[in-house]
C-alpha cells in the first residue's frame, strides 16, 4: 500500500551501487527503515543529497505487510536547511544527534508528540544564528522524557548527589555502585535540566564543563538503554566550542 508521511533522517547505508538503505523518524509509523533507489539521473524522483543527517523529508512508500523494508517511491525535503549543512558546528551536532537517535529511538510506533519535538528542534538549530554551544546538551535531556528516562528532580538540597542508575538525587554517596556524579556536578545537570532552546545561551559553560556534561548525559543513557554503543561521533562533539 502506497502512503505518504514525513519523516526525518537518521542513518544512511549504501545498499548497492543504485539504492541505499536510509533508517528515518518518520510521523506516522516511527523508527522505518527504507530501501531508496538513487540512480544518478537527473529525473530521478530521489536524490541522494536529500539524506543527509537530520534532513527533513516528506516522502511516498510502499508499506507491505510481513517486511521490516519499505521500498520509497517519491521524495522531497519539506524543509531545506538554510545554514545546518554548511556550519561546521551545526553539521556536528548533526551528525552526532543523529547517530544517537538511531541508537537510542527503537520504537516501531506512531509517535506524533516525538516526531514534532524533533522536527521542531532540527528547525531550531537551522534557524538558530548564536548562541546554539549548549543545543545538543538541552536536546538530549528533554528527550529523555519521550523515551520514558526522564529523571525525578524532586527533593533535591544543595549538596545532593546524583545517582545515574537510579535517576535521582541522593544526600548521601551510593555504596552499591560506582555509577554517580559529585554534589557540584549535580547542581550543574540541575541547571542544564532548567534550560530551554530560548534561554541556554544565558547559561555559561566552558568546553571542559560542557564535555563533562555531555560525558555524564551519555553515561546515563547508557545504563538505562539496552545495548547502547559507544559513538563514534562523541569524541568530535567534544572538540567543538572552545
């Protein structure tokens, strides 16, 4: 059955030397996986440029019953960046985000509150032009809530430490496990989990803090999602914004 959705872009593989096999956040049946013909005519109804990390695409595809590969027919961004691709910034956070969303978004389901925070925070970062050094830091913790990770901030006191394996606020260190964080860079993740798209440049960090950050966030997926590999992409990520 052939349908239309709108879906966004999170890992490409090359199938053969005319399709690729491209996994995507789509709208209305959430983590799919397409296999996409890109013959190098011009008069394709696909390119290959469309799939880029984050891209925003609105597509057509044959959905056939007992397969986990759809064939895609028609495809066209609904959004072409205007800055993403060609910041080198940007396009790391790209890379990176993408790369964490194709190991962390398993789920196989219509998600539409999940498929607009992440439309909504790709075009954010397009159209952002400052002030964007702590952005994969608020998108990462924000999306913990839609994967059901979100931490419980409650009864925090300054001085608490933080337990990664157990998702709260501790006034005394764990002795089970080794896996927590200092009261200091517990009251940091606080204020990182205070922060929005809106106001995050108000909040200053250094690269070494921001790594730090992102070391900690990375850990606590970790844990608590099966299987969850090291990224590639991480280590690039923490070379930006010096």
């Amino acid at each position: 059955m052939l349908q239309k959705s709108k879906g966004i872009v999170l890992h490409t593989l090359k199938y053969n030397d005319n399709s690729v096999i491209v996994d995507m956040y789509t709208e209305l049946s959430g983590r799919t996986s397409f296999l996409v013909p890109v013959p190098r005519s011009r008069k394709s109804a696909v390119k290959a440029v469309l799939f880029q990390p984050l891209s925003l695409i609105e597509f057509e595809a044959d959905y056939r019953p007992n397969t986990t590969l759809y064939r895609m027919k028609e495809a066209k961004s609904f959004y072409p960046f205007s800055s993403l691709p060609y910041d080198p910034y940007k396009s790391s956070i790209a890379l990176f985000l993408a790369e964490f969303l194709y190991r962390a978004v398993r789920e196989e389901a219509e998600n539409k509150p999940l498929f607009a925070y992440l439309q909504h925070s790709v075009v954010w970062l397009d159209e952002c032009r400052q002030g964007f050094a702590n952005f994969h830091l608020v998108f990462l913790m924000r999306l913990s809530r839609f994967l059901g990770l979100y931490p419980n901030l409650e009864n925090y006191h300054p001085g608490d430490y933080f337990d990664l394996l157990n998702a709260c606020f501790t006034s005394s260190c764990p002795r089970l496990h080794a896996s927590y964080i200092s009261p200091e860079e517990s009251a940091r993740l606080l204020r990182l989990m205070r922060m929005n798209y809106d106001t995050m440049h108000l909040f200053a960090m250094n690269r070494v803090e921001r790594t730090r950050c992102l070391t900690i966030i990375n850990d606590y997926y970790r844990l608590h999602l099966p299987d969850f590999p090291v990224l590639k992409s991480l280590e690039v990520l923490k070379e930006l914004f010096d």
